[in-house]
C-alpha cells in the first residue's frame, strides 16, 4: 500500500485528574500514540487532530482540514461521556474523509443502549428484560414494582459505555436501593436504564470485519469465586484501576475455555448482533450466559477501545493477528470506501 497522510481523530481529555471518570477519557491518549507510531513505522504520514471542547471551533477547524486520505477514528465524545461520538463521526465524514471503524448510523444506535436493545429483540436475539428512565420524567411507582418482581437489577447509565457509572452498588434488589440508585446515575449520566441482573458467565466477543466478519477468540470474565453473584460485575474500577480489589476479582481468559457447542452459539449471536446493529470494520459483543446456557446480549460496541492491553488487542494477539497488520488494514479499509460525492461536498464544488 502506498504511503499515506491519516488524520487521526481523538478526544482531547477535558476531566480534571481528580475527577472519578478521568481514567476512562485519558486512556484514548494510549490509543493514539500507539496507532501514530504504528503507521509512522509503516511509512505513512500521520495528523493527530485533538477535538477540544467547542462544537463552533471543531467546525471551523475541519473546514480547514485538507490533505489527508482517511481519517483513522479514536473520537469517543466530549467530556468524558459519549455526547457527540456519531455526530463527529458524521461531520468528518461529509467532510470528504473517509474513516475507519463503525459508521455514524451505528455508533448514533448503539450508543443508545435501549434503542440497540429493542432493535436486537426485534430481530430475536435474547437481551435482558429492561425499562428505560429519561433524564427528566417522574419514576413511575408501578414500572418500579414490577421491575422488582425480576430482581436483582441492574442499574446503569442508558448512553454511556466503558464501565462508566457501574459499581458496587449498582446491583439492587429493594426499592429504596433502586430508587437510590436511579437518582444517583440520572444526576451523573442523565438517563437510567434498568435492566434485570443475568448472573452467569460473562463473555466479550470481539468480531474483525476486514472484509468478512469474523469472531476472533473469545475472552471470559473469571469472576472471583469468593464474589457473590450480584457481585460479579465488571466495575469502572475493574476496568480502570488497574491492582485495584475490583481489577483483581475479575482476570480476563482469553481464549475462554468452552464447548463447541457454546463457542458456536457465542459465535452465532455476535455475528448476527454485529450485523444487525451496523457495526463495520471491526466491533465488541458483550454477553451473559445464564444457568440455563441461554445467552443474552449485554451490549454492543461499533468502536471499542484498541489501546495497549485492551480487550481487542488481547483478541488480537489470541488469533496471532498482528497490530500493526490489523491498524495498516483498517487503514486500508477505510481507504477503499472514499467516495468522490463526498469529496465534492468536501471541497465546497
């Protein structure tokens, strides 16, 4: 492939060091370093481009982008949550840049998880029963009470992903804890989804599209034995505190010691989620697989995180896919897809 000029999109961090969220907005810096050096090392020119906080000043800065071939795509939104992700997304876009990863119709959906669920059931693939809570509408008494008749619950941020606003007590059983709970994530995060708790194994299926999807090893969660059930979730903390006590009671296997038969459905249900969400070039499937077997899909990421030591690198290197192979054919991928109506809109003719 000849060399080419990559825009690389990211987030510049906004969070104070201090603040609870920081670790999971900063951790896209290893990201691009990583993918910087690694198609400098492939003999293209790399542009990182860090989007402030202002939407006027983002405008006006792409207007005056010009140059470069694909735009390599590590945006994940503004201030430390996801606001904005398929917006950017779209804007660089009809810009005339092509990008790697998802398209912004998917990161839009499955950035909003109650959307994603609805449209995953309706294609029937098995999600947990759930209700939705809007920033600002008043808790419905009923929709609480039978909401509890399936507990445990699950309470967590309903556009947010990266572990952002799980914790300990996150799980609830009772109405004053769910109330609590509820009151909590809405002050934080904005609207609330409650889905029921699936106890079981946990799994993160990631799935490389470059051009076939296909699922590459499956990693488990080994939860600690010594957890109780409601307990065995993956917190912010065990996400980004790492040799924190909630980093330690939750190891990843990957490859996850399974059955054929499991593998497979593991297998079936990523691909048909990846599919049907819109997911492109590569994407992660989160699921819990109840005492029954029965597998329920917890989440769906269009662009999950491939840093250092993230869960897809760790795919990755499970397959013996190298990185600098995988970052080099998104590149290429994305490269492939330009259009020239898009260009002209672009370039203002």
């Amino acid at each position: 492939m000849n060399p080419l000029e990559v825009l690389i999109v990211y987030n510049e961090p906004a969070l104070a060091v201090d603040h609870p969220d920081y670790a999971s907005e900063a951790g896209v810096l290893d990201s691009v370093e990583r993918v910087s050096a690694t198609l400098a090392a492939r003999g293209h020119r790399v542009r990182p481009w860090g989007i402030g906080q202002s939407l006027r000043d983002f405008a006006v800065e792409l207007a005056g982008q010009n140059g470069s071939d694909v735009a390599f795509n590590l945006f994940e939104g503004f201030g430390g949550v996801g606001r904005g992700e398929a917006e950017v997304a779209g804007m660089v876009e009809l810009a005339g840049y092509p990008i790697t990863g998802s398209p912004p119709e998917c990161l839009a959906l499955v950035r909003d998880k109650a959307r994603t669920k609805w449209l995953l059931a309706g294609a029937g693939i098995r999600t947990a029963a759930f209700e939705l809570f809007t920033a600002d509408e008043p808790v419905d008494e009923l929709r609480l009470e039978q909401l509890l008749e399936q507990a445990p619950l699950i309470v967590k941020p309903a556009h947010e992903d990266a572990s952002l606003g799980i914790g300990p007590q996150s799980v609830v059983d009772n109405r004053a804890d769910l109330l609590d709970q509820v009151s909590s994530v809405r002050q934080r995060y904005g609207a609330v989804l409650v889905e029921q708790f699936i106890a079981g194994r946990e799994f993160n299926a990631a799935v490389l599209a470059l051009p076939t999807p296909q699922l590459l090893p499956v990693a488990e969660i080994e939860f600690c034995q010594k957890l109780s059930p409601a307990a065995r979730i993956v917190t912010y903390d065990a996400k980004w505190a790492a040799g924190s006590a909630d980093d330690l009671a939750t190891p990843v296997r990957c490859p996850a010691e399974l059955n054929k038969a499991t593998h497979d459905r593991i297998e079936e249900v990523a691909l048909a989620a990846f599919r049907h969400a819109g997911c492109r070039d590569f994407a992660r499937v989160d699921l819990r697989m109840d005492d029954r077997g029965e597998l329920y899909v917890l989440e769906v990421n269009g662009n999950p995180d491939i840093g250092p030591n993230g869960g897809f690198d760790r795919a990755l290197q499970a397959a013996g896919v190298a990185y600098d192979d995988f970052i080099e054919r998104l590149v290429h991928a994305a490269y492939e897809r330009r259009s020239p109506i898009a260009g002209a809109i672009g370039s203002g003719h």
